[in-house]
C-alpha cells in the first residue's frame, strides 16, 4: 500500500489541498490519502487558531465525496505539537512497515524543513512531496536545506489553484464571497458556525 498523509492546519480546508491531494494520489499511485488536522501547530501562527475540532469538522466535510480521502484524528489525539517525524512513527506502528509513506505539504512549509523536528530522520522514514504551482524552482529548496534533503523531496506542480487559507479568513472576515474556494459543505459550516468573523 502506498499512504498519501497531507498534514497542516486546515483552517479552514480549501480546493487549493485538495487539488494537491488528487495530483498525488494520481502522479504517486497512493492507495490512500489521510488528511490530520494538527492539534497545536508546532510553529507559531499569526493568528489565533481556530479550534482542533472545528478544524477536524472541516476535513471531515470536504474530503466526505472522495472513496480514497480520509479525514484522520491521528494528530488530534495525541497530546502536545503535531511534529510530522512523531505522526509518521505512529503511523508506521498503526499500518506496519509495509506500506510506502507520503507526506504531502506544501512548497513552503517544506523551504522550513531545517526548522523541523529531526528532518534527517522524516526523510528517511517517508517521501516527502512539495506542492506548489507550476515554475517552483528546486534550487530555493537546495539554498534553504541543502542538496542532500532537497534530492529526498518531490516537487508536485498543481495547476490552476491559486487559494491559501489565509485568503479565505481575509474574505470570510471582509464579508466577501468564499464560494469556488472552498466546498459548499465547508462553507456552510463556517457560516453556520460564524468561524473567522462570519455573520
């Protein structure tokens, strides 16, 4: 089996990780994609960030349709920062040595990889790939972590979405329209909710 596992906050979830997450599954022949909100981002965000659960509701909606998208409480459930290095040792005891491990993040969290916990050890106990839009050069990530961990990351070029999380609260907030970013299910719960401002 290969395991797609596409970690990060999801606040909210949006087109742009889902996009990313099918060019995976299709260019990487996964099996499988897991989708873990994190209970504490490691790194700091500049913004207060919307509960665990709220979060896990989400990805739950948004990857609902999907026969090989699972929204995974991994990460919830386990006390302290969400570091990838612990979830991927978790999940290696939970499915066994055999299936191939595929962390899916995107080009910019991985230029971070230094500041990862153990990144010697992350890349050796999975692939990592890098979604980005298309013309992401691979030398930023040689310059920012080196030949050695750049040669262990995948670049996954996804087309035609441009939308990032930070967009979606900036409407949401502004009381512009998130319609097309984001699906329709997630964009009832924010409202519903009042998740980022919403009235």
């Amino acid at each position: 089996m290969r395991l797609g596992i596409m970690g990060g906050t999801f606040d909210p979830i949006h087109y742009g990780h889902l996009a990313a997450a099918e060019q995976a599954r299709e260019q990487f022949r996964l099996d499988r994609i897991l989708f873990l909100p994190n209970r504490e981002p490691p790194h700091k965000k500049g913004y207060s960030v919307t509960p665990a659960e709220r979060r896990y509701d989400m990805v739950l909606l948004a990857t609902a349709s999907h026969p090989q998208f699972e929204a995974s409480r991994v990460e919830l459930e386990r006390p302290g920062p969400s570091y990838t290095v612990d979830t991927i040792d978790q999940l290696r005891e939970r499915y066994g040595e055999g299936p191939g491990f595929f962390f899916i993040t995107g080009a910019d969290a991985v230029l971070e990889i230094l500041t990862w916990k153990h990144p010697h050890l992350l890349v050796e106990r999975c692939q990592l790939i890098a979604a980005t839009r298309p013309g992401y050069s691979l030398g930023e990530l040689e310059r920012a972590a080196g030949a050695e961990l750049a040669r262990r990351v995948h670049i996954l070029e996804v087309p035609g979405v441009d939308v990032s999380s930070t967009m979606l609260r900036d409407r949401v907030r502004r009381g512009l329209s998130i319609r097309y970013l984001t699906p329709p299910e997630v964009e009832a719960y924010i409202r519903k909710h009042g998740l980022y401002g919403a009235g």
